[in-house]
C-alpha cells in the first residue's frame, strides 16, 4: 500500500512540472505510518491503567521510538520504490 500511494503521487509531481521534488514526497508517504502508530499507541495508553508519571512517560518514550524506527523503515522502503519508478518513467 505504502508503494502504490508513493507511485501515485511521484506521478502526479512529475507530471505537474516538479520533477525534482519527489525525493522528500516518497519519503514522506511511508513516514506517515509513524503519524498512525503515535496516534494509536496513544489510544491504546489512554485506554489502559497506569499508576504513575514514570510509567506513562516510560511508555510514551517506547511508543515514540518504535514509531520513529518504523517511520524511517517505511520512508525508506518507499524512496527506494520511488527512484525504480522514476527510474522506469525516464528510462523509456
């Protein structure tokens, strides 16, 4: 999913004359997942009891880093299905 919705949208740059801005939006697209993961790990933290100011701040630092791990995973994986697809595009 993540390299579809970067290929649809390195497409419509290229195709609206800014050619050389796809880099950061194909990064971008798969570094949202981490936006979803925060906005999840919170709902779940909210929903769960937790007795004290260090547990909740314990939690919300793990929730944090595994999203920025995953966010860079999937930015990466998503430039690097990008430069193909430009690649493809300006080979023909």
């Amino acid at each position: 999913v993540i390299t579809q919705s970067t290929q649809i949208a390195i497409y419509h740059l290229l195709n609206h004359g800014r050619a050389g801005e796809w880099q950061w939006t194909a990064f971008g697209c798969g570094a949202s997942t981490a936006v979803y993961l925060v906005l999840c790990g919170l709902f779940v933290l909210s929903q769960t009891f937790i007795g004290g100011w260090y547990e909740i701040l314990h939690s919300l630092s793990i929730i944090v880093c595994i999203s920025i791990d995953i966010g860079v995973f999937c930015g990466a994986v998503s430039y690097i299905s990008g430069h193909y697809f430009v690649h493809s595009v300006f080979q023909q």
